[in-house]
C-alpha cells in the first residue's frame, strides 16, 4: 500500500492558487493511477517450476491459524496420490490466474493525498507470494515476495509519483485535462 500526500507546503500553496479542491482531487486520482500501473510494472514474470518434491505429509493452516495434516481420506490414499504425481502421472499446471490477480487500487482519495493498495484477492496467494510468515515451505526460495519486490523497487514507483505530480501540475497550469 502507498499513501502519497502532499506536504511541500510551497506545492499545496501554488495548487490552491491554480485548482480548485475538484481539480486538486483529480490530480491526486491521476497521481495514484500512475503509481499504480508503476506498481504492477515491476511485478517479476513467474519463476520456473522449482520440481522440488512435495512432503509425503504436510501441514496445512486454516484460516484461523491452526493446522492439520492433509486432508486425504486414508494414508494409501494419500500414499497413491503423490506416487501418481511423482511419476509425472497427476501433472500440476500453472494457470497464470495469480499473476494476472495482482492489481493496484484507489483506496481512499483527498484533494492533497492517495492511498493506492497494491495485492490480489487470489485465496492462495500468500502462500506463494507472502512475507516469511505466510510463504509456504514449498515455494520459499523459488517465489518471489510481493512486499519485498515492492519494497526493492521503491525508488522506481516513487519516482513515477514525482514525474506524475509534476506532469499533473503541469497540465493543470497550461488548462489542460488531466
């Protein structure tokens, strides 16, 4: 999540004097929508398929916090299932549905601040792209962290806010629609 405010009391002073609280609110809208197509930009393309072998039993977390073993209905079943995977028999497909999950939003907007929230409502998803705390044991170590390719490119998002704001200001001076 990004919340961008505008604290140059200089900038404020002069957007007061060239737009109203309308124009103001759509230059903040402007500025979000930039940082959030930045956002999306520096997501990394899938890894490739880690082949690790899966644990014979695993734990699964509820939504709750409490864990259980896996869910099969006997161990021979269970025992059969990763057999079949293990020889290439149960094959496991990528769908590409988390990848294409991950947006950014408005999440509350003023006249002189943004809240973009970047994420996906993908139910597994921090299981694959969680922080150390929510990453399955599987995927650490092949997948990447949402949080932190955030955090690592910073600068970059950061820096569309600043070319967006001054470009937004820009366009409100010369009359232009942003």
């Amino acid at each position: 999540m990004f919340n961008i405010n505008l604290n140059d009391r200089a900038l404020k002073a002069q957007l007061t004097r060239i737009a109203t609280a309308g124009q103001s609110q759509a230059l903040m809208a402007y500025v979000g929508k930039r940082v959030g197509v930045a956002a999306e930009s520096v997501i990394p393309p899938y890894p490739p398929p880690s082949h690790k072998a899966r644990a014979k039993i695993y734990q699964r977390r509820r939504k709750d916090g409490s864990t259980y073993l896996s869910a099969f209905k006997s161990a021979k079943m269970q025992g059969k299932v990763f057999v079949l995977i293990s020889e290439g028999k149960i094959p496991t497909r990528r769908s590409g549905r988390l990848g294409r999950s991950i947006v950014s939003a408005i999440e509350s907007l003023t006249s002189t601040s943004v809240t973009i929230d970047i994420g996906t409502n993908v139910d597994y998803a921090p299981l694959v792209i969680g922080d150390d705390d929510q990453q399955a044991a599987y995927h650490n170590g092949t997948w990447w962290q949402l949080q932190a390719v955030i955090a690592g490119s910073m600068t970059t998002i950061e820096g569309e806010a600043q070319k967006a704001l001054t470009t937004g200001v820009q366009r409100l001076i010369n009359g232009e629609s942003l």
